[in-house]
C-alpha cells in the first residue's frame, strides 16, 4: 500500500507563495524510482494536472503555471514538493499529489488565494 499525506495549504493574498509538500511511504513503494505529480481541483471544474516530476527528475508543468510554479523532489526524505510563486485568485483549489498515473492519491490541502 501507499500512502501519500500532502500539507502546506494555506490563505494567502495575491503575488503571495506557498511551498506545497507530499510525503510518500508505503511497504510496496520505492520512491526513488516513482514519478510523481501534483494536480488540482477548484470548485466546480474537473481536477487537472499542474506538474510532474520523472524519477530522473524531468518536470513538466501546465501552461497556466509555467514559469510561476516549481516542482521538485527529496530522495532522503521521500517528498515531493511544488513551490508556488506569483499566486493567482485562480490558483484557488484543492492541490493533491498523485503516484505516477496510479489510483494513489492523498488526501488533498486546500490553497486560497484572495485577491
């Protein structure tokens, strides 16, 4: 089993930022060789994803955040990571992590950006 704990949402005002972070740990898990993700989910619309993170380390991010967001990953301490700089009233939604394209999801943090 996995288990993914995300933390690190708050309220914060517009031009604000926020470091978002996915703990993993699971017996079946190995998180050096795992791409990971991150995605979100605002009020009314369909989740979607924001970034990844290859095990290599190779990142890929949504156009509406290119340039403003940055993920990364720790090895010794199996987390991952999105830095959110220049925050936007339409970044509002619930950020959750995600293990490659598997059904592991966590639990979700909420981030709220007021402008």
């Amino acid at each position: 089993q996995v288990r993914l704990v995300e933390s690190g949402g708050d309220l914060v005002q517009a031009g604000g930022s926020l470091r978002l972070s996915c703990a993993a740990s699971g017996i079946i898990f190995s998180f050096s060789i795992a791409d990971m993700g991150w995605y979100r989910q605002a009020p009314g619309k369909q989740r979607e994803l924001v970034a990844t993170i290859s095990a290599g380390g190779s990142t890929n991010y949504s156009d509406s955040v290119k340039g403003r967001f940055t993920i990364s990953r720790d090895g010794a301490k199996n987390t991952v990571y999105l830095q959110m700089n220049s925050l936007k009233p339409e970044d509002t939604a619930v950020y959750y992590c995600r293990l490659g394209v598997s059904a592991f999801w966590g639990q979700g943090t909420q981030v709220t950006v007021s402008s």
